[in-house]
C-alpha cells in the first residue's frame, strides 16, 4: 500500500490570495497582492525546472483575496475548479491566506465527496517575495505531495507538517509554525526525507467523485462568557438560524442553573435548529454525560461535537443543511465521523476508581 | 527582594464547589458536591497538621457552584470576601470548577486593585476523594503559596505551574497540565523545590487595597466565521450592548470587503460601543496595522486587544465598564496594561527587509 | 482485548532505595533514607484502607540503595524476587530512585523473558514524606497499573505516563517530569481517566516465564568527543572487554578519517568485541548507510543500535553477552526487535529526489 | 541599545563542508561533497543580488570536512581565519555539518575573547542543491545576522531560531528542528519579523579581540553506566590525561559505595587531573551538594559543572588547560560563567519545607 508514486506528476494550482503571493510595493514599502506576480516569480523559480517537480497549470484568482474576505462562494469556486479538472491532474494546491485557512479546509473536506486524490492547501508567514520566507518551501513541498503522493485527503501543509484539513487550527499569528491539528497525528511531517503515516491517511473511496456546493448560510457560533445575556442569546437562536453552534467550557459544559439559556435552546431545537456542542480548550473532547452542567444541554436536545475544532463543526454543519437532507439525518450524520473529523475512540479508558 | 517569607502564615480558603470537593455517591456512583465534605476532609488530612503548612480558615459556598454556572454575581461575592478579610490574612485560596476559572481570574484581577497578597485559584481535574488524583498537590502548593509568598497577583495554580489569572486559559479538557499562560511564563514552577520567576511578578502596589464590585454585563463575545450573517451580527450590536469583543483571525483580522460588517460596526462606535478586536489564535498579538483586513477594523473606531486573551478582554470590558468612568477612559485603560495582561513589547523586532 | 481487570488485585512491592522513602533527619534538616520508614507511612495512608486498592506485600532492601549506586546484582536481586512471587501476584511495582531507573528498567525488559505481567518501577523527585510531593500520585497510580492492569512489560510511571522501561531516559534532573521515551508513544497516559494506548503494548508472550541471572559486565560505553585521543579509546577496547557502545555523533557517524580510530574497531572486532553504534542526539534513529563517516563503521564490522537508548543498548548487550550464546547469534539478536526496545519502521518514508 | 544596524554588511563566509554544500552524484545518486559547488550556487543565488543582503566573501576548506571529522586543528583554522579577517567584516558565517555542530561553536566561544561580531554556525539537514530543503533559509538568515546584528557572541542558527553556540545541542538526528539550547532561551526567533530577546545577549566586551589557539587535548568523557569496571575507570585516569568531564547521572551523582571509583578520583585529582561532573540528563542542573551521592564526588575533589553541556564542559576545560595558568586558576575558573555558558541562578528558590 504505497503512498509514493514516481511518475513525475502533474498538479493544478490554485492561487486564491494571501500573504504568499504579496509584492512589496517599491515606494510605500507595504505589502500588497498583485496580479500575475505569482505566475512570473513561478517560472524563474529554478526548482521547476527540475524533472523532480511536478508539472503545474497555474489559476488565479482575480483579484487574489485575501483570506479574511473567503467566504461560502469562494470555497464554491475552489471546489469547482478541481471538479472541471479532476480527471486531468494527479493532485491539487490551493495557495490561500493563513487566517481562514483552516475554515476553507474543513469546509471543502465535506464537499469534496469522494476525493481520492491529494489537495493540499498552502501559504505563508512572510511572503515568496522577502528574501527570508517560509511560502518557497510550503509551496513547493505541497507541489510534491500533491503531485506525488496517493494521499486522498484535503490537507494542510505548513512548516514541516502534512495535516489533516478538518483537524487543523491556526494557533499562532506570528510564528512559522502557526498551525496545529491539536487532536490528531500529522499526516505526514518533513525532515531529513518525508515521513508518511501510513496509519493515519484515509483510504482510498469507493465511490465516485462528486462535489456539493451548497452550504447553508444560517449558522451561528456562540462563544459563552460567564454572565452572558439572555436576550442577546435569544436573538442568535432566532429565524432565520438553522444551526448553532456552542463553543462551550470544558468537556462541554454550559450554565445548568441559566434557566432561560436551557429554555431557548430545548425551543430552539424543537422548531428544528440543530446545535452542536464544542470546547473553548483547545485539546479534549465534549463529553455531554460527565457533569450535570453537560447533561441539560443533553436533555435540551443539544448534540456533542466530541473533538471536532469549531472550524470544523460549523463547515459540516452548513454542509448537511445544505444537502437538502431531513433534520434527523443531518443530526445523525453530524454525530458520524465521515472525513476522520473527529477521533472515534480507540485508546481504552481505565476507570480510576474500579 | 524576597518574595518568600518564613513565618507559618495564615490563610483564607474559599470553597465555590467544583471537581476538587466532590464526592462519589456511593449508590449510583457519579460524582456530586456535598456540603460540608471538603471541610471533613481537610479536617483529617495529615498534612494539615504540619508546623509548615499555613493555618486556615475555610469557607464554602452553600450550595457549591459548578464553574459553568458562575456568574458576575459570584465574582462579587469572592472579592467582598476577600476585602473584608484582607487584613487579617497573609493571602487567599479560591478552590473553583476549572470550567470557568479563567475567567474568574482575570475578572479577580482586575475588580481587586492595589492588591498586595496572592490570591491563587486552584481545583483539580479528578476530585481530592478519588485514589488517584491532582487534588490534593494542587491544593495543597495553593495553600503554601498563599501562606509563605509576597505575590501581588491573582494566580492560577495546576499541575506544577503557578500562572498569572488574566494571562491563563484552559486549554485541555482532559489532561491534569490543563491550563496555559500562552504568552506569558509562569510565575513560578513546582520541581524538585519551588522555582519563583521574580522577573516576571509585579511589584508591590503603592495605592491603597479596594474592590470594584459593579461589572457591566453588556459585553459580548462574537466569534468570526466566514460566511457570517450581517444581520444576526448587527443584532448582536443593538442595545444594550455595550462593549463587543470580536475573536477575529489571526493577527486581528476581519472581512474588509464585508460592508454591511464594517458599517455596524462604525456606527456602534458612534453610538458608544467599545469594540475590542482579540485573536482565535492561542499565540501571538493582536497588531491591526499589518494587514488591510486589520486596518479596516481600525477605521472603523475598533480598538486592539493586543495578546489579552478573550477570558481577559471580556472581563477587563465589563469591568471598565462598570467604573463610571467617560467612554474614551474606558478606550484608553483597555489599551494600558493595568494588570500584566498583556505584552509590552520588550524584545527587539527586526525587520528582515532592511 | 481488555487491559483493564476488575478484581482488586494484589501486588508486590519492592523498595529498592531512593528518593521516594527518604525522611528528613530532624536535626540536620537533610534527606536521608530510614528502613521501616515507609513501611509504616504506607500502613497509615487512607488509600491503602481502600477496597479499590490493590493488596499488597511490601519488601524493602537492607539497607536501602541509593540508584547511583545500583549494580548488576542489585538488577539480579529485584529479577530474582519477582522471579520467587511470580505465580501469587497480579503485578509488581519497584520503587527506585530515578538517577538510574532507566538502567534498572531496560535491564529487567531484557532479564525476564516471555513476561506476562506488569512491572512497573516508580520513584519520585522529592520524598514521600514532603508536604508538597510527587511520591504519593506516582507511587498509588503504579500500584493500580500493576494491580490491575494486563500490561505484560516492565515500565517506568513517572508524573501522569506510563512508558515502556527499555525506551525510557531521565531527562530532566529537576522537574516533576523528569522521564521521556523520545521514540516511543507512553503505553498509558493519566488525565481524568487513564486512556491505556492499547496499539503500543507488546502482546502476551507464548512461552513460559524465566528469568535470566547473568550480565556480563565487561561493557563500555565510549561517549565520543571531537580531537579525543586514539591511545586512550585503544585502552578502552583493550581486555577484557566483551562489547562497546559507541555514543556517536547524528545519525550514526564517527571520525571516518582517524585511521587509528578505524583500525582499532576493525581489530576490536576480529578479536570478538561486539560495537554497537548509538546516537548522541535524544531524537532520531542510527542509519549507518546514510554518510561516508557511519558507512566506515559498518565495514569496521560494528553493527548498528538503530534508535535504542545508551541505557538500552548497554544493557541489551550485558544480557546478550552473558546468554552463553555465539557472538554472531549476539550480533543477530542485538539487531533484532526483543522487548520493544527499538521502533521497527512502520511509517513510509518519501525520497524527496523522486 | 538597539542590535539592529541598517547599512548592507560586509561578511566573511566559510564554508567547512557538511550536508548544506553537498551535491548529488548524477549516476550514484548519493550525495557528496563537491570543491567549488557551493561558490557556483551562491552565485547564482537570485537573493544574493538584492541590496539588503550583506556583501559577502567565501572560503572554501579544501576539501571539505565532514563534521564528524572536525579535529581541533580544524577549530583553529576557523578562528584564524576570524582573527584574520576580524576588522574588516561586519560578521562571520560558519558552515558546518551538524552532527559536531555544538561541539565547534562551543570551543570557539572559548577560543574567540572579547569578541565584539557575531560569529553564526549553520548548516543543514538537507543539501541546499536539493528541490525541497531547510539550507537555503538556514543559510541566508544566518548570513542576514552577521551582517546586520550587532550580537556579539558565537551562535548557532538552525530551524528558526539564533542560539547561544556554548549552551547549543543536537537533539534531533532526523528534524528539520535538530538543535536545542535546553537551559537557556534562544537569543532570538524568527517568525513573521525576527524578534531579538536583547536580555539575553552578551554585552559587547571592553577588552580587545583577541584568539587562543592552544587546546589541550588531553580531556576525555566518560559516560557513567551502572557495575562500570573499575579498571577500565582507572585506565581512562591514566597519564596522559588532564582533565576529565564526568557524565554522571541526575544532578550530578556517581555510585557513593565504589571504593575503587572514588580512590580514583581523588588520586587523579592529587595529581592534577581536573574532574568536572556534568549529567546525562538534557535539561537541570548539577547540584553536588544534595545528595550523598554528589557529596562523595566533591569530597573527592571533583568540581561542578552545573548546567553546562557536556560539549562544553569538555571543550572549555581543553581551552583553559592550554591557557598556560595554574590548575587552581583552571578550577576556578571553570566554576566561572565566562561566555554565558551556564545559569547562574537568577530565580528564587523557595525550599518547600518552609
């Protein structure tokens, strides 16, 4: 079951924007997206001359954006592009900004159905521009894992680490180590050669590629403070949301005693919008059944996000509402682990106590 | 400059409920506080005999509160206990769920001003009644840290790690090392003895000791995702609200090209809402000059939260808030560092251009 | 496959020495270890009444040894007295001081073979009898695992991981978390519960229970250092020594040019010396065919220690050498995987040329 | 007090061989090292046109070493070549393979008095000639600082971080991220800007530069292990050594009961041989105070070599005996913090019992 293929591969490359592809401006000094600048810089790029590399087709976006402004229809359009070139390419990158990395990750996992062929997503710290940079070698490892390697996933790679598109968090804003996919091995991490976690990699699908465009628009994240207002939640809740979803404390835990809190979810639910529990930690699980203050969003019909990032949980939850499929099914499907998002737990828990 | 004192000291312990004091039903099993247990047990503890340990004065909450159900209410009542027994103890010991300790100790920190003893929340991931558990160390170093240590702060101490309240956050639901002060050290660490960074303690206040107690409440968090609706967001602004903590990306950035986005919130600015803008990165500062998607925040009368973290960002709003004090002193304390809570940049930054 | 036994189980404790059971001189105000000592500290500890608890017989050397004075007689007193108890207890747990545990640990992984119940050696930073301490958590969580817990290897617990003796280093000479297993995953890890990582522990063996008594002693460990002296590294691989671990550079290299070097391992080596090549460096594994300075190595006939640790690679060898066996049979089962003790490459490693 | 200088810079580069300049063979396919190869690459550098690169001259060793083989002879040529060039560049860049590394950078702290330039150790983990590799950014930072930073002391520079050389170690065979300064905080981090942590960093030196070339030699290490032969020990101690660094365990502890070890200490150290004790563990500090265990090894005259490493213990201890001083001025001043090669406590210690 190798994951290596030695063809020298051919890889469709999307620049959609961000700090990678930034020019300095020769009087103001700022940094700034400019079109074509990319595309020129990639053709004096010694390395691609190499029969090492992967050929490429390059598509920009224009104007390239950066990734603060991504929203629903641009992750349409990336997913488009690699639906009309499928079938014509061993592997897809998509350069993007850093800042919604992570979202547009996650969020082209589940529309991606059936994906059995690598798309890397990539950017940088400081642009390719600087002299010193971190976009030359994200760019082209990414090239390399896309073009060379049978790994059928929406990745993330950066600083050295394949990871798991809907696993993956930003977690640092200046480092050049900003990403992490804090519940979850890497795919694959670069050093003296590449390490490939054969283990972790999902397999090859068995059905047809196909692609979901729609993704609903009508969810929420509500991060809790202590003391936060009830109105101001029932206004969240209210027409037109069809999902919430809760960044809560802990394993999943809310204000039991918030009587009003419990009442305008339980309502909520009833008149059908789905919500789904997740953690402001960072690393851990929801787990609704530990503590009474996680049993009543339980019994007010909330369902556990167990450890999926709150990227993740809101990408996939617009996606099943999306899908045009019945309520009960989107909340079935929501609590079922379809790109690995979340971990099904494998390691065997000791309970301490007998 | 010693920070270590040798007389036994005399402490005053607070117990609001949480994991730390629960106790095993013996029926059906699950966990759940008891009035009156901790003290029991505490009681009966042999360490509690020492010469070395600090005498105590235990107090506890009736009923005990579960962290996710503290309220601004609660944070009064631990700081009037505090004022009213301040001069006759040498420091404090908050035993508090974990759920919502960091905000309870960034709230702590900034409603006790000119504070001059240690005030050190603690609790424990699995409850001091269990075999195995973090309870009784994390305890018990509180107790000593509070007794013997000249720290003016409200701190956090958990597994090993003493940090300062309006720096921590939890960040692991399930392991026992579950808080972190992402960008800033620990004040002191639990090794062979204990280490205490007297670099990074502050001084001893020159004013005189007093509480705040009126918190203002409307305060919001909203956290960006793509795609966000306009007007679920404008509602988030209308009145009261009063203060908006924006979790944007990255380094403070938000969707410049979203107008209806960057309208609502100049027009809060006009009508008096201040909005701070903190990052969903754990690491890393807020610098909203960077990028255009930051700039545009900037423009529009936003202010930035540097490297507070959003548990800090919420609570010194409110707490601002509730001084009585004009709307541009409340702009011009959130961007001082009044408690440690965020980076003065000490260190050197090189351009790498020039 | 259950790790977890719900019995109450019943353990044999062995207390070597070490930091764990020391009681401070009330004079002097020093550490000093006391017999009886902490036979009777266990007698009077609430956990010990508990029916959760394993059973357990407690035996204590006389005197009590300090770990850095541990010898291989002391390895063959512990293997002897588990070797005498094996059929009456479900587990065995060897208090140890921690200079030399992973010494201790690797030496017993090799010493009882076809083991089928846990061995767990614990100690602590600072002593049992300390109000502040590490002792009491690591010494009751490794009763438990050794109680009831089928994991059929000998292990080191230390501050929240259990990891596998023969991969284990001391790392750190202050902190609580003083031990690693740097290429190697913990096979259990402490949280709010235990989460036992059931894909790392070694199966139950086939064959029966032995122990084996005799380590030659006749091993050195050569730490190389730049410019050292050839007369001095002959004087080492001069008689009577049976086996050398190299602690060399990277991934395996040595001076390929220092002939006298060479040629003394070349004849070390004719005269029936086995050389094994370790790594300086904590991470990493030894890859002999990677440079031109390990290729001279290997065709001076050392063999390689791939990532075992010096203390494994040591003690592998003593045990090896004093099996009676043909040293080309040694030189086989040096390079073959026994206990664990080094990671047979599972993952997929990617020539990044092709 | 700014470390940041905004003319170009002028610096000396010299290449000394190692995985950065290799290049692989076009039918062989193995890498090696190839005269003239790296000065070709460099020159055709696209980043080495730009203006806000410092100007640069190479030399070349010929051939080129592989650090394995770095001999002390080679340490001289390097810091003759400094003395050389000393007043006519604004910095040096040395490039080095990384398994001596630390080893090199150590002795050259030593070696280089009052010296007022940076000096910056780099090299890589993969050749800088290769598609996907981490030379060429370790490469043109490293050159980056040395002719723009007014840091004045030999550093190491690898994977996004500037580390003291004498405090820096290889920890990693394999990583990208190899070295690690385990008990002192880098002197500066790139990420999105370089940031400079200006507290740590040397203060330039009032005396003027000057170089030692005479290390003496006659220094070894040995690597303690538990029923090590004493005649073995004994045969080390033998003339002609002089100095010996003791890898002991923990914070600096040797079997107390080994009548013969210890009588061999101590006669050595009657008769001049200086014993400096230094630990296996990576991070902590010896302390020959604490235990019996230590106390044995300074009754027995050896001396402490608290956090330093073992790299440069060994390699401070061959400088100062080539000094031409007094073996009391060598003890005294290996007990001496002369280029910030070990911590000298800063923290307080609060003694836990009190």
């Amino acid at each position: 079951s190798s994951v290596v293929k030695h063809s020298r591969g051919k890889i469709f490359l999307i620049y959609t924007g961000g700090t990678l592809g930034m020019k300095r401006d020769p009087i103001a000094g700022t940094l700034r997206p400019e079109p074509n600048y990319l595309v020129q810089q990639l053709e004096i790029l010694p390395e691609m001359k190499s029969n090492d590399m992967p050929e490429y087709t390059l598509f920009e976006f224009e104007p390239p954006i950066d990734s603060s402004d991504m929203e629903h229809d641009d992750w349409v359009r990336i997913a488009s592009l690699i639906e009309k070139n499928y079938y014509d390419y061993d592997g897809f990158v998509v350069i993007h900004g850093t800042d919604t990395m992570a979202y547009t990750a996650s969020a082209l996992s589940f529309m991606l159905e059936n994906l059995g062929k690598p798309v890397i997503l990539t950017g940088s710290q400081i642009p390719f521009a600087e002299l010193i940079n971190d976009a030359r070698r994200n760019l082209i490892t990414s090239m390399i894992f896309a073009g060379k390697c049978d790994i059928p996933e929406v990745c993330i790679f950066f600083n050295n680490q394949l990871l798991r598109g809907c696993r993956s968090r930003k977690v640092d804003s200046w480092s050049l180590d900003a990403f992490e996919s804090p519940n979850c091995p890497p795919l694959a991490t670069l050093g003296m050669e590449i390490n490939v976690n054969t283990d972790v990699i999902l397999n090859q699908p068995k059905g047809r590629f196909r692609v979901h465009e729609n993704i609903n628009k009508n969810v929420a994240v509500v991060h809790l403070v202590p003391g936060f207002s009830d109105e101001a939640f029932e206004n969240v809740l209210s027409e037109p949301l069809e999902g919430l979803i809760l960044s809560s404390y802990g394993s999943g835990n809310a204000p039991a005693k918030k009587k009003k809190f419990i009442d305008a979810i339980t309502s909520a639910v009833k008149r059908g919008v789905i919500v789904v529990v997740t953690s402001q930690c960072l690393r851990g699980t929801v787990n609704l059944k530990q503590y009474a203050t996680g049993k009543s969003l339980l019994d007010a019909g909330a369902i556990s996000g167990y450890d999926m990032t709150i990227e993740t949980a809101a990408t996939k939850l617009g996606w099943l509402l999306g899908l045009g499929i019945s309520k009960d099914q989107v909340k079935l499907l929501m609590e079922q682990d379809l790109r690995g998002e979340f971990t099904k737990s494998k390691t065997k828990k000791l309970n301490i106590m007998l």
